[in-house]
C-alpha cells in the first residue's frame, strides 16, 4: 500500500511540474505575441 501511495505522490508532483512548465509557455508566448503586437503597431 505504501509503494503504490508513493507511486501516486511522485506521479502528482509530475503532474504539477508539467502543468507548470504549460502555463509558463503559455505565459511567455502570450507576452510575446503582446509585444508582436506593440512593435507591429507602432
């Protein structure tokens, strides 16, 4: 019982980390097409 529950707490701070390595992409590429945005605009 103790191996799976380990098991389990590994997998879900492997889900965290790779939900927050998605939304830092989706941050950065965000701000990016922002500034495309501005640069284009001016």
């Amino acid at each position: 019982m103790s191996v799976h529950a380990a098991h389990a707490v590994d997998r879900h701070l492997f889900d965290e980390r790779f939900l927050d390595e998605v939304v830092l992409q989706h941050v950065v590429v965000t701000i990016g097409h922002d500034f495309l945005l501005l640069f284009g605009d001016t």
